[in-house]
C-alpha cells in the first residue's frame, strides 16, 4: 500500500474514535503519525536505496513491523505516557491490519515465522480504490463530528 492510503485510513481511525476520548487533539496527531510508522521504511525501500529495502525483511524490520512491538510499546506508554498509549496502539494496529492484505505482508506475532499477506499491490486499482474509499470515510466521521 502507498503512504497515502495509510494516512487516510489513520485519520479515518482518530476521526472514528475522536468523540470518545478526553484528549480529542494529541489522540487525532498521534494517532495518525502512528499509523504510517510502520511503512516508514517502505518510503525507503526502493531500487536506488538498497540498504532500506535489505532492513525491511531483516529480523529486525520484521518485528517492528509486527504486533510483538505494538503491544509491549503500548504498555509501556501505558505506565509513562497513558494518554499516548491508546492513540499510538489505534494507528500502529491498523496500519498493521491494512499491511496484511498486501502483497508483501507482515509477521503478526514475530518469533512465529508466519506470515499473513494478501493480493493488493502498491500503487494498484485495489490500493486506489482504499483510498478513495478512506477519503469519503474522512469526511463522513469528519461530518459526524460537526452535526
């Protein structure tokens, strides 16, 4: 999936939420930063920049980008930072949900070497479609927010 469709699909998510937290503005910026940090590294991860793309399956590229450091990061920030932990556990989560239906996939719960992957491909008709869909969502929660 592109960045594009991850940050869409992260402000539909802190949009959603938004009504039922105390904290409507750190929730919304942190929601929708996490949600495009796991494909940061896909930024990068191109012909020209070989290094980047040898790290994303890396071991290491493999449990950031999965839930085995999602949920301990969450219940750290849980006992320092609780009113970061909710929003970076909502935008790491879906972009990791929205990751398992592309082609590369990630490893869910990382020491277990499966991986869940789907069909959608970057920059294809289905990732631009989500997108598109995402942008509509964004503007309905966004609607609902104000009537």
């Amino acid at each position: 999936m592109l960045m594009r469709t991850y940050l869409t699909l992260g402000i539909a998510a802190a949009l959603y939420f938004l009504p039922h937290v105390n904290n409507p503005v750190p929730f919304f910026i942190i929601t929708v930063i996490s949600s495009m940090l796991p494909s940061v590294g896909l930024i990068f991860s191109t012909k020209r920049h070989k290094v980047f793309s040898a790290q994303q399956s890396s071991m290491l590229g493999k449990a950031y980008r999965s839930y085995t450091f999602c949920i301990p990061v969450s219940v750290f920030l849980a006992f320092f930072y609780p009113v970061i932990a909710l929003p970076f556990f909502t935008g790491f989560s879906v972009n990791l949900f929205l990751s398992t239906f592309s082609k590369e996939g990630i490893v869910p719960y990382w020491p277990i070497n499966k991986t869940s992957k789907g069909t959608v491909s970057h920059g294809g008709s289905i990732d631009s479609t989500l997108f598109v869909v995402f942008i509509v969502l964004d503007f309905a929660f966004l609607l609902n927010l104000f009537l």
